[in-house]
C-alpha cells in the first residue's frame, strides 16, 4: 500500500510538472484557507493556510490535522513491558485499543505552471511535530486506562491541487509521504493522580515499549476537501 502511494504520488507530480510549460506570474494576494478529511494514519481531518506567491512561485503553508489511529497498539506485544499478556489476549477478553494523532506542519510550496484553466498545483516540504496517543483500556477487568504518549518531530513532502468551482473556492487533493524520527515514550495509568513512567531512548524498557506501541515512522497521505481563496 505504502509503496503504491509512493509511486501515485511521484507520478502524480512528475506528470503536472512536464504538462505545465507556461512562464509563471507571481500574484502576491494569494492566500488560501482549506478544509480536508481523508486518510493520514488513520481517518483524518485537518485545516491549512496557505499564502501562495510569497516570492514569485514560492509560497508558505501551515497545516494542522487530527487523526483517529485504531491500530496505535501492536496486538502480538505484551500489553504491559514483562508481562504474559498479549494486546490481542487482552482485547478477546474485552479490553479496548484506541489511538490518536495530531500533527502540526510548516511547508515551504512552490506553484507548478498549469495549462489547464482552472487547475492549479503545487509541490511542498517542510518540518512536523507529531502527538501520538495509544490507549488500552481495561475498565472492564477493573484495572482502568493505560496510555502511551509521543512527541515526535519529521520531515514531511507532497503535492497537492485544487480546480476552481468558482472564482474563489477550489476542490482540493493532497497527496504525501511524512518521516518522524523517533520519541520517547510517557506512560499514564488515568486520572489527574495517575502513575506513569518515561522511557528514553537506550534506556532499560524503551524497546519493549518501542515494540507494544506502533509509534508512526513513515506514514501515507491521501486527502480530498475544498479551499476558499481570499
């Protein structure tokens, strides 16, 4: 799947960049205000701002999305470090897997010539921070909730365009690939006095914690929404 996305996503942009041939013209009042929902780690919904034209083709977008991550744990680890219990042996026997991830991005863009009217794109890259939430709750054998916590920072890259509808607003899809570079992890067991410990890279517990939660790496994205141009 990953490698599929992959290789859309490359020739999605290598194919806008050898149709559009035309000279460019910079419009300094470009500034696009978006909405999108699709697939980034799990369902996802997300908001961008983006001011295109910065300096001639060159713009900046900032972007915030949220995502619900059902697959945050790994059901083959044991769902506490040490023990017996696997994730999957806990969840047959009712304890729930949820998962979060919110992931703030700054993008530097560049405006790809199009001779289509109406259509326009853009390639982007640029820095992220990733929260990532990994919950196993295990109220119904009366032991409460267990949490994992990341805070990771990546690099992320893409291409997206949009195709007017009307003279300010767009149909939009966003095609792109994020790397993050591994965390430590924070536990808490629930509750404002909860109990929790951190694990540290190269310390005694982080690869068993690293192996029990599916912390993200390299992650897909596939978005489609709709952007108001002011």
């Amino acid at each position: 799947m990953k490698n599929f996305a992959l290789l859309t996503l490359a020739t999605f942009a290598a194919t806008l960049a050898t149709a559009s041939a035309q000279t460019f013209t910079p419009n300094l009042n470009n500034v696009e205000l978006g909405l999108n929902g699709g697939y980034q780690q799990g369902l996802s919904g997300g908001i961008t701002l983006r001011a295109a034209n910065v300096a001639g083709p060159v713009g900046l977008r900032v972007s915030a999305d949220y995502a619900n991550v059902p697959d945050s744990l790994n059901d083959n680890a044991a769902y506490i470090p040490g023990s017996n219990f696997t994730v999957a042996q806990r969840k047959a026997a009712g304890d729930k897997e949820s998962g979060s991830s919110t992931t703030v991005a700054l993008d530097a863009t560049y405006d790809l010539p199009s001779q289509v009217p109406g259509l326009n794109a853009y390639v982007y890259g640029g820095a992220r921070y990733n929260n990532f939430n990994a919950t196993l709750d295990q109220t119904s054998s009366g032991s409460g909730k267990v949490t994992y916590t990341t805070n990771q920072f990546g690099l992320g890259a893409g291409v997206a365009a949009g195709y007017a509808v009307t003279g300010n607003l767009s149909l939009t899809g966003d095609l792109g690939v994020d790397y993050y570079f591994p965390s430590s992890f924070s536990t808490n067991t629930g509750g404002a006095n909860g109990t929790g410990d951190t694990y540290k890279r190269g310390e005694s517990g982080y690869d068993d914690v690293n192996t029990l939660v599916n912390q993200p790496t390299t992650s897909v994205k596939a978005k489609l929404g709709l952007a108001y141009r002011f």
